[in-house]
C-alpha cells in the first residue's frame, strides 16, 4: 500500500494548515488521522465540522464515546479504537464499560447498552430493520434527535475509520497504550483475506 502522507501545519495546503492548527489547540496534537485528511481541504474542512456538531449534540461526553468506540469496532478500525480508548480514559470513563466497547459485549449499564446496540445495529444494516433497537433506545430515555445525533456520531466516525482502514493511518504514540486488533482479524491476516 501507498504511504499516505502524514500533514502538519508546515506541510498540509494553507486552508488546510488553519484547521490543523485548531485540531491542536483543541486536543493538543494534531492527530495522524487529521494530518492525512489535510491532504484535501474540502475533505478535512467536512470532518472539523462534523467532528464539531457531534460534540455539539445533546449527548454527553460518554455516550458520544460510546457511538464512537461501537462504530470503530464494528468498522474494524484499530486506529479510531485505540484513539477513543485513550480519550475515553482521559474522560475517567469505567474500565469495565470501556472493555465490552471494545470487545462487543453487552455494555454494564442498560441505557448504554441500548445506544451501542442501535448505533451498531445503523452500522450492521445500513439503517434498515432498526426498529427494535430505536424503541429500545426510545424505552431507555433517549429521542429522536437523539437518534438522529447518533447517526451524525456514526457519520463522522464512519469517515475516520474509513480513511484510516483504507490508507494505514499508524496509530499514534499518544494512542499506543491501547492498541486494539479486531477479533479474527489476526487469523485473516495470516490467511491474506484481511
């Protein structure tokens, strides 16, 4: 595969160094993922912005990384996992929430759980036959704006763990604590299917 080319604010295109400068005023790096996307303004311009209107949403910081960390998983993305490990654990988010996220198990807390069912079900089936899971998310308190917010988390995120599955995007040194690999994902390397 291509090496794509990792842009900082020296090297990314002039709009392009502008956002880049905010991404790192905001979280005090400019993450690999960010620094290859840089290479298309327009590109890196419609994930600012919807990176900026998820954490805008009605949802709290923890349900905003559990719709993350559930579509990164279910999209196979190590990067954007090991990314939304770190910041989950720098939100003190629990370590027993933070593992079934990460390993695709029923989540310790109900109303939790049922986010990360619909967000993964959006996922799985492309939106469609999602009924159980919009009423279970309906019974666990959440509306339909939330619902709606919840597909622009999947949106973003879907975006990132795109560009990073297709172009490598190494994981950064900030996020290598915690390396995730998908499971099976191991075994379809060694068969070359992965």
């Amino acid at each position: 595969m291509r090496t794509m080319t990792i842009h900082d604010t020296r090297t990314a295109p002039p709009e392009s160094a502008t956002l880049l400068a905010g991404v790192a005023s905001q979280v005090g790096f400019i993450p690999n993922v960010f620094g290859v996307i840089a290479a298309s303004t327009p590109a890196l311009a419609a994930f600012v912005d919807l990176n900026g209107h998820f954490g805008a949403s009605s949802l709290t910081a923890t349900e905003r990384e559990v719709v993350q960390l559930a579509t990164s998983t279910e999209n196979r993305c190590s990067y954007c996992v090991a990314g939304h490990t770190t910041f989950a654990r720098n939100q003190q988010m629990d370590e027993e929430l933070i593992r079934a996220l990460r390993s695709d198990d029923p989540l310790p807390d109900d109303r939790l759980d049922a986010l990360a069912r619909f967000t993964r079900a959006l996922i799985q089936r492309n939106g469609h036959g999602c009924e159980s899971e919009l009423e279970d998310l309906s019974a666990a308190g959440y509306t339909e704006g939330q619902a709606l917010e919840v597909i622009v988390g999947v949106c973003v995120k879907t975006m990132s763990n795109l560009a990073s599955n297709a172009f490598a995007i190494p994981v950064d040194d900030a996020f290598c604590d915690c390396a995730w690999t998908p499971s099976g994902m191991i075994e379809e390397v060694k068969a070359g299917v992965a």
